[in-house]
C-alpha cells in the first residue's frame, strides 16, 4: 500500500528494522522479529508489542520501503505491505517506472520531490476506488490494513472506525486497538508475545451498555452468548459508545425489519457507511423525533443562539436546527421553550442588529422571530431566504389552519380539475366532521358547572394563544405543558393533537392523499382488511358513535386507508380502539394522520406482528421500576409481570383500561410528551397501589388490585354526558378503591417523574431493544430445534450448532455482497420455521463446509441437484428443517436411505443437465451458473430431448414425478441389456469412476 511520505530518522529505526534490499534511491525493510524462526528472540517480542499499543505507520505493517536521499540520513517512508509479495510488487513497480527516470534530475531535492508527488499521485489514484471516506485518510488506512492483516475477514468487510483501548481479560487491561465495522466488534492485542484476538458480530450482542466500579471509572460493557466482556481507558468513551450503540442496533433491525432496511438512504449498502455518517443519520434521527417532523426530514445545520421570548421579556439560549422543510429551536436553559417554524409558513428572513448578529424571521401568522448571537448570520439569512423561495411552490402554500381543516375545502394542485371533482364525488364518503360534534354538540344557553369549568379551560387556551402564537409555530413553554396537564378542552383537543403530534405538517405536505387512498383502497379484499372487518364493531362498543354506520363506516375507511398505506403493518389489534378515539375529536383526514403520527414516528415498531416497540418500552418500563420503585422490585420474585399486564398500556394508551373520557386526558399529555407520559403514568399507578401491591401472594390477586384501581378512576370535570361516560355506569359497590380523578393523577405523574428526559427514554431504548430482539430470536431458535429435532438424529448440541451456521451464512453472504439486496429472504413475520432460508449458492457454501461427499470431483453439481430436490415449492430457497434432513440423511441415514437419496438426485426435479461444465473433470460451477441452473423449472429439463422420449418419460415435462414409473422404465431397459452384460467391464474399472456410485461405495 502507498503511503503518504513521511520523515524517517533511520539512525533509531535501524534498532526496529532490518534491511532485505536497496539500491541508491530506494531501501526495502522487513520488521525485526517477522518471518524469523522463533518470532525473532526477545527483541522480536519487544517490537510485537510495540506494534500492538503504538499508532504508526512504520509500526503497522512487517514491510516497508523507504526513498533514500543520497549523503542524509533522513529518509521518506512510501509503502508498506503485510506480505512479501505485496512489497516486492510495490518494489518492482519502482524498479521498472520510477528508477530510470532519477536519473535525468540534477539535485536531490528534485528527485526527493518528484519521488513525492508520484506517490501522492498514487494515492490519489487509488482513491478514486477505495471505500476510505474518513477524516485523516493516512491514519484511516493505515488502521484498515491492519485490521485486514489481523482479522482476515473479506475484504467486502467496512471498517468504520477504530479507538485504541484496554480489553479486561480477567482483572488484567490488555492494552490494544478496537475496531468497529458494519458486521463486527473486533478487538486485537499483542503483549510481550500474548496475543488476544476477539471477534463478536453485532447481532449477536444482547446487551450494550456504559458501566463503571471500583477499577474501571468507566467502561463499555458488552454480553453475547452470555460472556462478558469490557473495554475501558477511551480517549472519548461517549462518542464511541453513541457508534456502537448504533452499531449494534443497526445490525438488530436487519432482524425484524427488512423493509424500512432496505429504504434507508444511509443504511442499505453497509459498504458505503461511514463514521460521519452513521453520526449524521443519529443526530438527524433524533431531530425528527423531538420536534415530531416527517421522517424524511434531516438535519442540515445547528446554530447556537439566543430566542427573544416577547410574553416574557428575555432571550432563552438554546439551539437552532434547520431541516430542509423547517427550522426549530429549543431552549437548552431549563425554561422548556420550543418553537417548530415550516418554511411554508415563512413570509420573510431579514437580518438583525449587526452588533448581535440577529435574524427575524416572520411568518403567516404575524409572529416575528428574532434570533441573536447568530454565527455567520449573514450566510445563515441568504441560506434561508433560498429555502423559502424553493419552498414556495404551489403545494406548500397552504397555511396551517387550512390545512388543518377538511380536505375537500382547499383546492388541489397536483392536476387541479380532476381533483377537485373527485373531492366533490369523494365528500359524501370522508367524513368532514369530528363524530364527537355530531353526537355530543355542546348546548351554549345550558351550562352546568361542567361545562362553566370547560369553557374556562377553552378561556386559558386563548389567552395562550394571544401570548405564545396559535397554530404550527406557536411558542410551546412549561406554561402549555401545565394545561395540557389540566386537560384539552373538548373543542380544542382534535385540533391540538395535530399540532403537538406533527400530524398537521404530514397533512399540509400531501394534501388530497388521504381522499386518493379511500378511492383506492375500497373495495379490496386482505387478510388485513378481513381482520378490520372483525374488529370494527369491538372499538368502543358502548359509545353511540359506534352503534350507527356513520362511525363504523369512518372507522373502516380510515383503517383500511392506513393498511393499503403502509402494508408492512397492514394492521394489528389495538389499532381499532386507537382510531375510533381519535375520530370523536378529529376530521376523518386528520384522524389518519393522526394514525400515522403513531404508528409511524412516536410509537415506531408497535403496531407489527412482534409488536416489538411494545416490548421494548416494557423492558425500559421494567428498567424504571427498578430505578423508582426498588421496594416493589425486591417484592416481586418475577418482573416479567410488570411486562405482562402492562402490554395493553402501551398498546391502546390506557385506553383499554380506563373510562373513556379519562383516558382522552392520558392522549392529550402522549401527543405533548409522547412515550415519556405513559412510562410516567405507569409509574404512577404502581405507586399509588405499592401498599397493596406488596401484600399481594401471586400474579391474579396483582392483576385484581390494579383492575380496581383503574375502576376507580374518574374524571369529575367531562363535560361527556353519563350515558357516555364509562366510570359513571359502574356502581360504587363494585370497588373498594376511593375515586381517584384522572387530572390529579397526571399531575403527580408529573410532579414526581417529571425529571425522566426524553434522551434517557431514547437511550433506554437502544439498550434494550438489543435484548429484546436477541430475546425473539432464541425462541425463535428454540421453537424451530424443537420442530426439526424430531425429524434428525442429530444430537442437540450438534442440531444448534447446525442451525447457527445457517442463520449466519445467510447473513453474511448477503451483507458482503455489494450488488445483492439486504436480507432479501429474511421475513420476520413468516412462520418461525419459514423466517431463514439460503439460495442455491449459499447451500453450496454450506455444503463445502459441511457434506462427507464435498471432496467428490463434481462436488457442486451435487450440491446443486440436492438443493433443487428439497426446493419443494420452487422459489428457490430452502429452509432449516429442509437443509437438517438431507445432512441427517448424509450422516445418519441407513445404506438404502442414501441410496434412494442419490437415485432422487439423478431424476427430475432434481437432475437437470449442466452443460457449460463437465462434470466428470470436477470444475466448479461459477455463481453465475449454479443460480441459473437452480432456477430452471422442472420441464426445461426436457426441452433438450427427443420428443418420442418426451412422451415417453414418466414426467411428460411437468407435473409430480412418478418415480414408481421410472424404476418400471430403468427396469425395462436393464432387462434389454441383459444379454450385454457379460461385455461390460468389471465394477472397479467402470462403475468406480461414476462419482455418485464411487460415493454410495464409500458409505
């Protein structure tokens, strides 16, 4: 490899080095200790370890050239290789291009020069085609080779990036280097003659976490298959705890989530991620979170500021984000001020003061935002002004309060007639009403103190309103937290919910696609639509809403929408119960959005087959109560309790729990806090009811507590009427439990476990969705050895380890293949048995590894015929059960089982003719070839043959084989060949050298 000249005093490098070539301008070295018997005494040992610990170039590598300047004895050092073959490629290079040309140069500055821009030269060459994509492109190759040079894995493998650090063997550090890449957490260290070399694949790491005690201040702890392992003393242990964090989960999600994998812009070619990267995607991942934008969104630029807060008169510090559609800002001083400001709303960007280097921004709502202390606020003001010309294009001028109302009352510009009459077609089937205004309008000549208290609440929302903006960009403080706490006022709640969702930037960016996918989503007929249909008439049964077709019809249209949507969900029980309350209180249209906003950004993962979002927030619940509530834990002898009985919690939002008009109270703090209000209120409950709790003998009498709790729960200031009102129908005899007000509730949640930050929500999940997923993946293990085991005679043990070699051949065949789509045979929602299946190349690989007949000269044909003979369904793939029969019956199969098994593979569907390659010469099939051969259908097999012997085979060219019939034919023509017999040659001469009958003599 060509490096980057660098000095060399070769008076102190003599001690290191010893000299194999030279010539007058250039000297080959070989590292002292390399290649010499013995590892070259203890000096050998010495210069190992120094290899090991320090960060060179010189001290990389066992090889390397240096340019010599004539009478100095300073030298540039210009290559390095790990092997002698490479160097003495790199030296003849020089030899046969460069030497000649020295001599031509009059000075040794010349030639020092020109040897120096031709190596750059190089470098720069090979740049072109490399995958180096880092900061210091010297030091990142000079960790790439040595990575390569360790670790021997494919050159396919992406090294990100790599730290040096101590590795806890015990309770001694080994000092050595770790590197990081897209498939592997690898760690190397050579001490005084001891070697470690450690390699753990990221989807095998069940837990990933910062840790410290006594000896180690910090350190990063990692588990798989149960072992420990440590790594401590990092220059900046947080920055590469964040990358392997992301590592780590971005190997887990190839796992459950194929689809979103292979979409991402950043992670489908895990050859071209990067350390940048990888920070970029988390930095932008985390932004869209917080503010609730549209996943497209990325962060482009960060600013740190100050906001003029005009209702109370000071500037906040915080930070200033910009996206491509928006710019945000959030206080960083503990007064929890955020402002989201899209660029549809922007009416103008003008500089400020000079002297505080200020930008105002103005807006359609006549809200003026003056930002200070702005660097390069110049360059900043012409940046935005450009976004906002772009952004003004006819689709996005449409102001929030539009676009927050129906879809049929602004016009469509994405070809503007047909939409508009499709509208008009279309307003008899979206409903344009919140179902709550139709079935509950409120009487305002008759106010009783319920609704005297609601409009009070509506009184504060205004004068909030007046103060901090109304709309998409209105001031969001500790003030609107307190009355979302309160509770929404019923007339606002649909409208707020867009707003602190998200939802009504989705909406205000795709209008008129809500309608589009109720016209084509009606009338279809799937599994999921089948399941909508079963559970429609189960989302609040009791409400009159959903006693009449006009809910029931919203209902369907909206989920069946959302199904044709986004098929990877489809939809998933809990998504009814969520729906029909989000469509008391909004429009048809928003109501969707609103669903999306759920299901799609703040509770991601939830709503699929595994529901493993779900899962993973009772694991972090579970962490919680542990933190909190250490009485209840040390009672309880099994937390997975806590899991279970909070699952619809998480699920339907207490909505399944709780009366109806307390649970609408539960979603007004979710759409504000999101996840974070829940964990809270789940806190909360098992608090109040800790003293019970703790007396409780088993899981039933727990559950019973907690199920007459929340029959307790009221809300005294619903203005719903009591024939709705769930809490009121249950009489007071039915608890013992004293009415609990769900306002209050929330308010100790608040008060309590108000100091639970959203990045310790966020960073709680990382952790344990490795857990959760290594959790599914062995009962999916277990579930899919107890099927097979009772088809093998293979051992357990024996039968695991089958199963571990297939799953990650799988895996790794697909990650090191830079023109094959990632994990295009992995589907988590399949059957266990169906979840990983291999190609006809990857069982060949298998085979190799693992056949007794893989040393037979046609090795791959073989494989190629078994594998067609177990591709059953002809998709080409094969799955464990199928793969463990045929090794079982290689292995442990009586001599008639094999031979029936070869006799199989010489008729169709296995046999099929391959013609580009002899067989009997034992010359593998390229890739190429053994995919084609394995996709070709049974009848092409006789597209070769004479059609009289066509007609006269038992398969006829398609159909089920009738091997029945093709003993009955071989025994015909055997029969005629009788007489031959005595002519054929002897067994050993003949028949031996048939490989498929040379292996059935071997057996």
């Amino acid at each position: 490899m060509w490096l980057k000249p660098e000095e060399v005093l070769l008076k102190n490098a003599l001690k290191l080095w010893v000299q194999e070539r030279s010539n007058q301008y250039f000297v080959l070295q070989r590292r002292r200790g390399y290649g010499e018997e013995g590892g070259g005494g203890l000096a050998g040992l010495l210069v190992g370890t120094l290899d090991a610990v320090l960060d060179s170039t010189s001290k990389v590598a066992p090889f390397r050239i240096l340019h010599q300047t004539p009478d100095s004895q300073v030298y540039w050092s210009i290559a390095c290789g790990s092997s002698r073959e490479e160097i003495t490629e790199h030296w003849e290079w020089l030899e046969h291009n460069v030497m000649k040309t020295l001599s031509v140069f009059d000075s040794n500055e010349d030639i020092t020069s020109f040897v120096q821009g031709k190596i750059r030269g190089l470098i720069a060459e090979e740049g072109k085609y490399s995958f180096v994509r880092e900061d210091d492109p010297e030091k990142f190759r000079e960790g790439l080779m040595k990575f390569e040079k360790c670790f021997g894995l494919p050159e396919q493998e992406k090294l990100i990036t790599y730290y040096s650090c101590s590795y806890w063997k015990g309770r001694v550090p080994c000092q050595g280097w770790l590197y990081l890449s897209t498939n592997f957490l690898s760690f190397y260290s050579f001490l005084l003659g001891a070697e470690i070399k450690l390699i753990i694949s990221w989807d095998e790491i069940s837990k990933l976490e910062k840790t410290s005690n006594v000896i180690l201040t910090e350190s990063i702890h990692v588990c798989s298959h149960g072992e420990d392992h440590y790594f401590s003393m990092f220059l900046h242990i947080s920055e590469t705890f964040l990358l392997m964090e992301q590592l780590a989960n971005y190997a887990v999600r190839r796992l459950f989530d194929k689809e979103t994998f292979e979409n991402d812009p950043v992670l489908h070619d895990p050859l071209q991620i990067t350390k940048r990267g990888l920070e970029s995607y988390a930095h932008s991942k985390h932004f869209s979170a917080f503010f609730r934008l549209p996943k497209e969104e990325s962060l482009k630029e960060v600013h740190e500021c100050f906001l003029w807060i005009p209702f109370s008169h000071y500037n906040t510090h915080g930070k200033m984000c910009i996206s491509e559609n928006y710019i945000c800002f959030a206080s960083q001083d503990g007064s929890l001020c955020s402002v989201i400001i899209p660029l549809r709303e922007v009416t103008g960007v003008d500089k400020g003061d000079p002297a505080n280097r200020g930008v105002s921004i103005s807006t359609k709502g006549k809200t003026a935002f003056r930002f200070t202390e702005v660097r390069d606020f110049g360059l900043l003001v012409a940046k935005l002004r450009m976004k906002c010309n772009a952004t003004a294009s006819p689709q996005h001028i449409i102001s929030t309060e539009v676009a927050a109302g129906s879809a049929t009352d602004s016009p469509k510009d994405f070809g503007a007639g047909q939409s508009k009459m499709g509208q008009r077609d279309n307003s008899k089937t979206v409903s344009t009403e919140a179902l709550m205004t139709v079935y509950h309008p409120q009487d305002a000549e008759n106010l009783d103190s319920k609704m005297l208290k609601e409009k009070m609440k509506e009184q504060s929302w205004n004068i909030l309103f007046a103060e901090r903006g109304h709309g998409v960009s209105m001031f969001r403080t500790k003030k609107t937290r307190d009355l979302v706490v309160r509770g929404i006022p019923e007339s606002l709640r649909g409208e707020l919910w867009l707003l602190f969702s998200g939802a009504v930037n989705d909406m205000a960016s795709n209008p008129g696609y809500y309608t589009e996918l109720v016209e084509q989503s009606l009338g279809t007929c799937t599994l999921a639509t089948d399941e909508i249909e079963r559970d429609l008439r189960r989302s609040l049964p009791e409400h009159p809403a959903f006693q009449s077709d006009t809910g029931i019809s919203a209902l369907r249209r909206v989920l069946t929408a959302y199904a044709f949507r986004n098929p990877q969900i489809g939809y998933c029980q809990a998504m009814n119960i969520l729906t029909s309350v989000l469509l008391l209180y909004a429009k048809e249209e928003e109501a969707f959005w609103l669903l999306v906003a759920v299901c799609e950004r703040m509770l991601p993962d939830y709503f699929n087959r595994r529901i493993i979002g779900a899962l993973v927030d009772q694991a972090v619940f579970e962490e919680l109560i542990r933190v909190h509530l250490p009485q209840l834990t040390d009672h309880m002898t099994d937390m997975t309790f806590f899991s279970s009985v909070s699952l619809s919690w998480f699920l339907t939002l207490f909505i399944s729990v709780l009366p109806i008009e307390c649970a609408v109270n539960v979603v007004d703090c979710f759409f504000y806090d999101g996840i974070k209000a829940i964990l809270q209120l789940g806190l909360a409950v098992l608090e109040y009811n800790m003293e019970k709790l703790l007396t409780c003998k088993d899981d039933a009498e727990a559950v019973t507590v907690l199920n007459r709790f929340f029959d307790s729960v009221t809300n005294k200031d619903s203005p719903l009427p009591p024939a709705v009102q769930q809490g009121s129908n249950l009489s007071d005899t039915k608890s013992d439990h004293p009415k609990v007000d769900i306002t209050d509730l929330i308010r100790e949640s608040n008060e309590r476990y108000g100091d639970i930050r959203y990045e310790d929500v966020e960073s709680l999940r990382c952790r344990n969705r490795l857990y959760v997923i290594q959790t599914l993946e062995a009962t999916t293990k277990q579930n899919v050895l107890r099927v097979v085991s009772q088809e093998v005679k293979f051992s357990p043990s024996d039968l695991e380890e089958l199963y571990e070699l297939f799953k990650k051949e799988h895996f790794l065949s697909c990650y090191w293949s830079v023109n094959s789509p990632v994990l295009q045979h992995h589907d988590a929602s399949l059957p266990y048995l169906e979840q990983y299946r291999i190609d006809c190349q990857q069982f060949r690989v298998l085979c190799h590894l693992l056949s007794p007949w893989s040393h037979c000269a046609n090795r791959d044909s073989l494989a190629l015929w078994t594998f067609r003979l177990m591709d059953e369904s002809s998709n080409c793939l094969i799955n464990f059960k199928q793969f463990a029969c045929v090794l079982d019956t290689m292995y442990n199969g009586s001599f008639t089982d094999k031979l029936k098994f070869l006799f199989k593979l010489h008729i169709p569907p296995a046999f099929t003719e391959v013609e580009s390659l002899s067989p009997s010469k034992g010359d593998d099939l390229s890739k190429e070839e053994l995919m084609h051969f394995s996709q070709l259908n049974v009848s092409s097999v006789g597209d070769n043959l004479e059609s009289g012997s066509l007609k006269s085979s038992p398969e006829k060219g398609k159909g089920k084989v009738d091997i029945q019939a093709y003993l009955k034919q071989w025994q015909d023509e055997l029969l005629k060949k009788e007489e031959n017999v005595k002519d054929l040659p002897r067994m050993n001469q003949a028949l031996c050298e048939m490989p498929s009958l040379q292996l059935v003599l071997n057996l």
